[in-house]
C-alpha cells in the first residue's frame, strides 16, 4: 500500500538587488573585510531599496518556484509564509504573497520561527498534504533585515554612495556597537511548491523532527517592539538600539553546532537511515563557522554540504530553500537523492527535515 507524501515539485529564490560587500561597510563602522570574514565567512550580501518589504521578495520567490513547478496559482490550496521581518506588525506577509502572486483566495498561515522557519513550515506543508486538509501547497521564506540596520540617513548615504568616503562622529561609534550582528544579515527568499504524492516510490518528504524551547530565549532576542512594552516603541527605546536584535554569538555558536548535528543524527535513525545514505545535507546559514563545525561533528565530506552564506549572508527563513536551489541549479541535487535540512534560530527552535527529492 503507496504511502500519501508532500513531493518537492518546484523551487524558486530572489535576493535584494543592491550588493554590499564587506568593504562597504567598513565605511561606515569599525571593521574590515578580513575581521568579518574570519568571524562569519561571509564576502557580500544583498539589500533591497529602502522600504521594500519582505513580501516582495517572497512574491518573486514564489513566482520563480511556481514557473519550475509547471503550477499555476489558481492550483494552489494553500499558501505557508515563515518571516520574522513582516511588511508591517499586523496582518504578516501571507495574504500579501497571496495577492501579489495572483492566487485566488486560499488560506495563508504566518509562521514566527526566526533562522528555523523554513523547517517548521515544511513539517507544516507535511501535515496539510497527509491530512488531506490541501494537495497543492506553497511554502515561502522571505526576510528583509536591512529593515533592522539602525542606519541613519547619513550612514546609508555613505553606504550606497558611490563615492568611497567614511562615516566619522557618532553615527560611526553607534554603527560599530551592533557590528557583530550588522555584518552578518541579507535580504532574501526562498520557495517551495509541495504536491500529494500517492507513488510508492519513496519520494517526498519522510520525516520531521523539531524543538521549541524558551530557556536559552534570552541568548538571541529583540528586547523591544513586543507586547511586554508600553507602548510597544518608545522614544527611549529607539535611543537605546532597543529595537535591533540582541545576540550572545558565543552562546548560540554553541547550541548550533551542537543540537543541529545531535537532531539530524536523530531523525536519520528514527527514519531507518544513516549518515552515509545522505546525499547532501542543508544547514542553516547562520555563519559559515557554525556549518564548518557541524559538519565536523556529522563526518560528512565536502560534496555532501552545501554553503553559500559567503554570497548572501544570513538571510534567516530563506537560507534553507536558497541554498536548495542553488545546489540543485549546480547538479548537486538529482531525482530520488535523500537530502536533509537543519537549522537552529531564536525562541529556541531547531530541527531537522528528510526529504527523498
């Protein structure tokens, strides 16, 4: 009897089109191109223009995979967008993917996984496609942390220009103070069309193993902006960098190259599989430190991992399907591979996903 699995049918990705390379931020706070390389092994990363929201990103993203997936929007049952940088507080981007894509009303679910999102909302896409709740479903990730840059119009003046002059003053002493957080992020999406596959022939996604756990919540975290202030910004938050993310790297380098090997070692063998049998594995792209480590630890040779944060930075919910895609348009990926995705991220949320292309 043919087991009912959610079958990776299309994907797709789209990046800011504004490319800032490290040397450009060193105009305008203390750091240089080989400080951040050494730290994070990134090289550049994308922006989008000032303003543009994530469901922008998200809408190109989702366009791209629905063209390779040969579906139109008018098939799709169901939409799952996972971004912790929405257009606005309230609704979040799924609607807005929704009508930008051209579908007919369908449910949108927003999901708030941070880094892990993607890997939440493919085990969501599974539950949909087994229950028999959707057959057709579109899984995007899309992330605009240049929103979170707390840049004065100056500093983006220096930034962009094409000019290669320096900040100086406070702008440049208050961009240095968040500067192990500022190097590291991009803007871009991800996406994943998935369709109930009713073939016995092993493909589609087979398992999923995922945490939550709020312990460690204060190692990675925004301080404001949240229902816990009133009102939900102030002034002297705003003065305070209150509203730009907080991180303990040491902490999270930590976690991260701990739990993420510990889970796919776990869903492997709760799945009957073992680390050789994987074709290739997708990591979070945290930093490319915390993905050499992991790797480490798992064993796992060169030709089964597959980085690309030195080119687009962490882009949180996107990483996982950019980094997919990329490796599938390098031939890195064939019909019937057994791949697998981990990823750690703020709250805490980890996991893992297998999946048999």
């Amino acid at each position: 009897m043919s087991e009912t699995r959610s079958l990776l049918i299309g994907s797709g990705t789209a990046a800011g089109p504004i490319v800032i390379e490290n040397h450009r931020l060193a105009r305008i706070m203390d750091t240089n191109d080989q400080w951040i390389r050494e730290r994070s092994g990134i090289e550049q990363r994308y922006f989008v223009p000032r303003g543009v929201g994530a469901s922008e990103l998200g809408i190109q993203a989702a366009n791209a995979a629905l063209e390779d997936a040969g579906v139109a929007p008018s098939e799709l049952d169901y939409i799952v967008c996972a971004t912790m940088t929405p257009d606005h507080y309230f609704p979040g981007s799924g609607t807005l993917i929704q009508e930008g894509i051209g579908s007919p009303p369908v449910p949108a679910l927003d999901i708030r996984q941070q880094c892990a999102g993607f890997a939440y909302g493919m085990q969501m896409v599974d539950a949909l496609i087994r229950s028999g709740v959707a057959k057709t479903v579109l899984l995007v990730g899309c992330d605009v942390h240049s929103c979170l840059m707390p840049f004065s119009d100056e500093s983006w003046d220096v930034l962009l220009g094409d000019e290669d002059r320096k900040l100086d003053g406070e702008d440049f002493e208050w961009n240095s103070r968040f500067r192990h957080l500022l190097v590291l992020f991009g803007d871009a999406a991800g996406a994943f069309v998935f369709r109930r596959h009713d073939q016995d022939d092993g493909r589609g996604i087979i398992g999923c193993e995922l945490y939550g756990e709020g312990a460690n919540s204060s190692i990675l975290h925004v301080p404001g902006m949240g229902s816990k202030s009133s009102p939900i910004i102030s002034k002297s938050q705003l003065e305070s960098g209150d509203w730009v993310p907080y991180m303990e790297g040491r902490q999270v380098f930590k976690l991260a190259v701990t739990r993420m090997p510990e889970v796919t070692r776990s869903l492997l063998t709760s799945c009957d599989y073992e680390l050789d049998d994987l074709e290739l594995l997708i990591m979070h792209q945290a930093n490319l430190r915390i993905c050499e480590a992991a790797q480490k630890q798992l064993a796992l040779p060169d030709e089964k991992v597959h980085n690309n944060i030195q080119r687009y930075g962490n882009t949180t919910s996107a990483t996982l399907p950019l980094a997919f895609h990329e490796a599938r348009e390098q031939g890195r990926v064939d019909e019937g591979d057994l791949v697998a995705f981990t990823a750690l991220g703020a709250g805490l949320h980890w996991g893992a996903v297998l999946l048999r292309v």
